[in-house]
C-alpha cells in the first residue's frame, strides 16, 4: 500500500520498491503486445503460398508484398516511436493498434497485389511505433532487480509471437479457411487488446517526469498509486537534454562504434529476414512441394529455434564476452542457412532447418542488443540504439525484395545459390561486429569529458 508522500523522483520510487501485481501484469502485456507484433510481421510469410498461388505472382512481386510491413516499421519507430516521447506511452499504443488493426482487416480483404502491399505498410507504421512505446513501458514499469529479467522476457515475445501463430494457421486457418483468414485473425486479436491496454496499462510516471505536464505531480502520484507505490513530495529536477544522433556521429570516440554497429546490424538483419520471409514460400515450391498449412510449419520451428537460441544466448553472454559468441553465433548461422539452402526431402528436415537457421542468427542478434548497451554511455545509448534499429530495419526491408529478385532472375530452382548469396549479409556483420572498438562506455565517460567528446550539462544516467 502506497505510503506518505517522501522523495522527488519517481524513477527512483519504482526503482527501489518491490515489484507489485499491477506492474507484471503491465508487463505481461507488454509481452503479449510484443508478441502480437512478431505475429502481424510474419502473416505476410504465413500467407505467401496462398497469395502466390490465387494471383499468380513471381517472387521478385512477392518480395515487396513480403517487405511493406518491414518498410511500414522503419517510419513508424521514427513517425509513431517519437510521439510517444510527446503523448504519452498509452496513448501512443492505443493508436498503433487502431492502425494495426484497420491494416490487418483491410489486408484480409484486398484483392489486388498493390492494395496489399499498401495495407501491410499501415500495419507495419503501427508495429513500429507499437516496439518503441511497449519497450519503454516495460522498462519503466519494473524495478531495477527485475528489469533484466523483464526485458528478456519481453524480447522472447517477439519470436514467441510467430510461435502461437504459426500454430494457428497451420493447424486452424490455413487448413479450414485460406490466407485471407491469417489477416483477419491477427486483425481480431489486435482489436481485442485495445480494451485490455486502456483498462490495465497506467500512464508511466517516468513520462510525466519527462514531459511535466499542467498537473504533473498529481499525476505522477495518480500513476505511482495504479502500481501501489508511494507518492512524491515535489517534483524531481528537469531530466537533461539528450544528445541527437548528429552529436553521436559527430563524437570521434562513439562514431565508430555507432557506424559499425549500425551497418553490421543492417547486413545481419538482410540474412535474418531471408529465412523469416521466404522459409513458407521455398518450402511450398520445393518438389514435391507442401500444402501452405504444412509448409507453415517450417517458419512455427524457425521461431521456436529463434526464441530457444535468444534466450540459451542471453545466459551464455553472462559467463562470456560479447564479440567472440555474436560472431561465432553468425558463422553458425551461416552454416545453417546454407544447408537449408541444399533443400530437403522430408518435412523433419526442413523443420530442422528452419530451427537451426533461427536459433544460430537469432542469438547473434541478442548479441548484437547487448553491443549496443555495452558501446553506447548511458546519456547516448537510447540515441545510438535508436538510430542503429533505424538503419538495421533498412536491411529488414530490403531483405526480401533482393531475395525475390535474385529468386526471379536466376530460377526458382537456385535456392543453395539465392541461399549463399543472402549469406554474405551476416558474414560482413560478423566482421563489423568484430572490428567494432567495442568498450565499457559507462566506464570510459569521465576520463573523456576532458577532450570534449561528451556534451556539457549531460547527465551520465
């Protein structure tokens, strides 16, 4: 129960006390949301048998049907994520799921493949501005002994999601109904969670602390009573002023890092969506060829493979350094690709395949996730890791629409080639990672505010 008024910063309120109901049941849903993310992203690939097959395109054209939401999400982490720096984090997730909603029933009806193509790139605007608000939230709704614990679990929803969907349309919606019914779907579960966040899900008190709105310590406290903690007496100082990414490209000792990072996580991400978009697809046209619900199936193991391997890699980096596991993670993955690449001749194989694939790139990504906290200082690291998903997401893009057009150009039948190919993405991003002049920021600060590389006035946390 919340007690008398005591303190003046409400970060530190949440930080200190225990964690109570309120907050994990704020942060389950935060893993649900998460999840429904990595779903509405993978119904593009669930339905690509389908689509192929009832408008008869090549894969170059599924390939930028199969990349829209991907586009979608790179505009909406900067056009929707930012508002809710402005708005507020409910507001912001509200919209995002109206957004994602409307594209994922709009989509379920379209009948033309530029008109897919536009309402999957709605529903990515809403994804991606869907990751940042309940990224925020989940980190400022848990203490500091959970948060870890928190964010992991956050993070594992992402693949999870393609789990629990890719169960349902290879043993529910593909099977009785048509791709059509995957979009409907995703659009009913979507709606669903509108009520669910507007009853369950408090404002932050980190955002009112941010933003001091008219009324800012009585909500403040309105928000630290919905989690059963004590309220605030005043309110705490102005948070400082947070670098932009000029200032970090422009800061000799963090531009390095921020560029490799950056480009190492966009050529990693062009291997890693080869699979996530086209694994449904291959498998469907490999002789003897599978029905679209068993087909699926490939893509349901893949995310297993990718939640298994993100969560065994999270403990591994406890115990290891970074650079040596991420990039051997990579090569592995490499390795995978390429064999599910040489295709298979029963379904066990290629579910094998799409296990290992996921497993091996989806741990180098964790990897990569805890670069980004170990090279960028405290007063730069939403900045840098901002801008390294930003760029990251542009490999996302462009993932599936080279695969379509190598696919188109060479012949269906080229997959170990088309596969080799897509390969190269992840070996250049093992190699940046690797040259990376990866360090402890935090501890390298303050023996450098002397050669001005950190700007003036800059809090350190």
């Amino acid at each position: 129960m919340a007690g008398p008024a005591t303190g003046t910063n409400p970060i530190h309120v949440i930080d200190e006390n225990p964690m109570g109901g309120r907050q994990w049941i704020v942060i389950v849903l935060m893993i649900f949301l998460n999840a429904l993310d990595g779903f509405d992203v993978l119904a593009s690939a669930f339905s690509a048998p389908g689509i192929t097959k009832e408008w008869g395109i090549p894969r170059s054209e599924l390939g930028i049907v199969l990349s829209a939401e991907l586009v979608g999400m790179g505009f909406g982490s900067v056009l929707l994520g930012s508002i809710a720096d402005k708005i507020g984090r409910k507001l912001d997730m509200l919209i995002c799921l109206v957004i994602m909603a409307i594209g994922m029933y709009m989509a379920h009806a379209a009948n033309s493949v530029s008109e897919l193509t536009m309402w999957r790139l709605l529903t990515g605007l809403g994804i991606g501005g869907m990751l940042a608000a309940t990224n925020a939230v989940t980190a400022e709704v848990s203490n500091k002994a959970s948060r870890s614990l928190a964010m992991a679990l956050y993070v594992i929803g992402y693949p999870v999601g393609g789990v629990i969907g890719g169960f349902a349309a290879q043993g529910w919606l593909l099977v009785d109904y048509d791709w059509r019914a995957v979009f409907l779907f995703g659009a009913v579960v979507t709606a669903v969670m509108i009520p669910l966040v507007i009853l369950l899900v408090p404002e932050t008190p980190a955002f009112f602390a941010a933003r001091r709105p008219e009324g800012a310590i009585d909500k403040i406290n309105a928000s630290l009573r919905a989690f059963g903690k004590p309220p605030i007496a005043e309110l705490p100082p102005p948070p400082a002023e947070r670098p932009k990414v000029s200032d970090i490209l422009a800061n000799p000792r963090l531009r390095p890092t921020t560029l490799m990072l950056a480009f190492g996580y966009m050529f990693h991400t062009l291997t890693f969506y080869y699979i996530l978009k086209f694994a449904v697809q291959i498998v469907a046209d490999y002789p003897p060829g599978y029905p679209p619900p068993v087909a699926a199936s490939t893509l349901t193991y893949a995310n297993i493979g990718g939640a298994v391997g993100g969560a065994l890699f999270g403990l591994f980096l406890k115990r290891w350094d970074i650079k040596g596991p991420t990039v051997g993670a990579a090569f592995l993955g490499v390795i995978a690709v390429a064999w599910f690449g040489m295709g298979h001749d029963t379904l066990g194989q290629w579910r094998l395949a799409g296990f290992l694939t996921m497993f091996f790139l989806n741990a180098a990504i964790v990897g990569y996730y805890a670069a980004f906290a170990r090279g960028f200082p405290a007063y730069a690291r939403a900045t840098g890791t901002g801008f390294v998903l930003g760029v990251g997401r542009a490999g996302a893009a462009g993932s599936p629409i080279i695969a379509g057009y190598l696919f188109t150009a060479l012949g269906n039948d080229h997959l170990l080639t088309v596969s080799l190919i897509m390969c190269v993405g992840a070996i250049l991003g093992a190699a940046l990672v690797w040259l990376v002049p990866l360090r402890d920021a935090d501890a390298d600060v303050e023996s450098h505010r002397d050669l001005g590389d950190i700007p003036a006035g800059v809090a350190l946390d």
